[in-house]
C-alpha cells in the first residue's frame, strides 16, 4: 500500500532584507551609544556602521552626514517624551495630576544617564562643532518647550491658573524640576537620580507650582 507524502516547499534564495526604517533604527541606536562613550569627535561613521551590523555604503544612503546622524539621536529620544505626554494628558486629566505627570516624563527624560552624557557632550563640544549645539537645542529644547507652554497657555486659557508670561512661566517650572540634581550629576557629584526620586521631585514640584498659579 503507497503512502502519500506531502512535499514541504522551501523558500530559495537571499532571506529578506530588512526594511530602511528598521535599518535606520539600528543605526540610530548604535550612533547614540558611541556619541554617548566617545563624544562626538571621537566618534565616526565606520564605527557607527560596525556597532549597528551595517556597512557605511547603507549608513550613508540613510543618514548623509555625522551632524544629522547625531541631530537623528536627539529627535529619537525626544520623540519617546513627546508620545509619552501627549498619550497620557488628556482634556479630562486633572490639572494638577496632568502636571505632575509632565513633569516626571521631562525627569526621566533630561535626568537619565543618557540625556547627562548628551548635554555634557554638546556643552564641551559646541564651539569646535556648532552644529551639534543647534541640532540639541532645535530638535531637543525646542519641542519639549513647546509642549510645556503649551499645556499652560491651554490651562491659563481655561482660567484655571493665572500667570503673566508663559515664557518665562515655563523657564521656572523647569528649572525647579531639573536644575538641581542635572547641576550636581553633570558635576559628577553623585550619579543620575532614580526614576522614584523623580516622581517625588515631580509631585513636590506640582504641589508649589499648583498651589501658587491656580486661579
């Protein structure tokens, strides 16, 4: 009696290649490591393409210079806070509780060990390589500005909190959030804060900046 057996079919060839957009993250992870260890002169694009599994032809097809390579690790970073506020502070939050969670998403953004490297980096580096100070300040401390001034010019709006310029409003609130322990970790003076020291910070700083503005 003959038995019948099925035929597996093999797939033949080169196995698929990734897209650009995965390639691009790899190489965008890689670059910010280096940038992180060996600043930015020390770093190099063969290095980067090594680090990310890639060669440079591919690097250079996707990213065209080390300047917005390194500009390209900036919008990587502040793109995560930028989802992570506007997903979770809704119109229906609370205001005080909108604002606490604001200001722990910029803690654990411009007070993790990464973010510290970065700033030490474009303040070290700046004169001899203006481009990465314009690259952090256009792709980093502009957009979160934005995104604080925005939510108090929404909440002054609404007549829930009274201040006269929303400029310098946001400049205090994020100096009492940050100044303090980015001052002592940039310094070296101690290591980068846990994510529950930020959240108390967060909250405490909510409280003062609540209590004196609302309406």
């Amino acid at each position: 009696m003959r038995q019948n057996h099925e035929t597996v079919k093999r797939s033949r060839g080169r196995p698929q290649k990734r897209c650009d957009a995965d390639t691009l993250h790899l190489i965008v992870e890689a670059a910010d490591r280096e940038f992180q260890s060996k600043g930015y002169a020390g770093t190099s694009i063969m290095t980067v393409a090594q680090r990310a599994g890639v060669s440079t032809k591919t690097l250079y097809k996707l990213v065209a210079t080390k300047a917005e390579l390194f500009e390209r690790t900036i919008q990587d970073r502040i793109g995560r806070f930028l989802l992570d506020v506007v997903d979770d502070v809704s119109d229906d939050l609370d205001p005080r509780a909108a604002l606490e969670h604001i200001l722990f998403a910029f803690g654990v953004l411009t007070l993790s060990p990464e973010t510290i490297a970065i700033t030490r980096l474009v303040i070290s580096e700046c004169e001899r390589f203006p481009e990465v100070a314009r690259a952090f300040y256009q792709s980093a401390i502009v957009p979160v500005n934005g995104i604080i001034e925005a939510w108090l010019t929404t909440q002054k709006d609404k007549g829930l909190l009274r201040f006269d310029d929303v400029h310098i409003t946001s400049g205090l609130l994020r100096g009492m959030m940050i100044m303090e322990p980015q001052r002592t970790a940039m310094m070296a003076q101690r290591g980068a804060p846990h994510r529950d020291e930020i959240a108390l910070r967060a909250r405490q700083c909510a409280d003062v900046f609540y209590n004196g503005c609302k309406a």
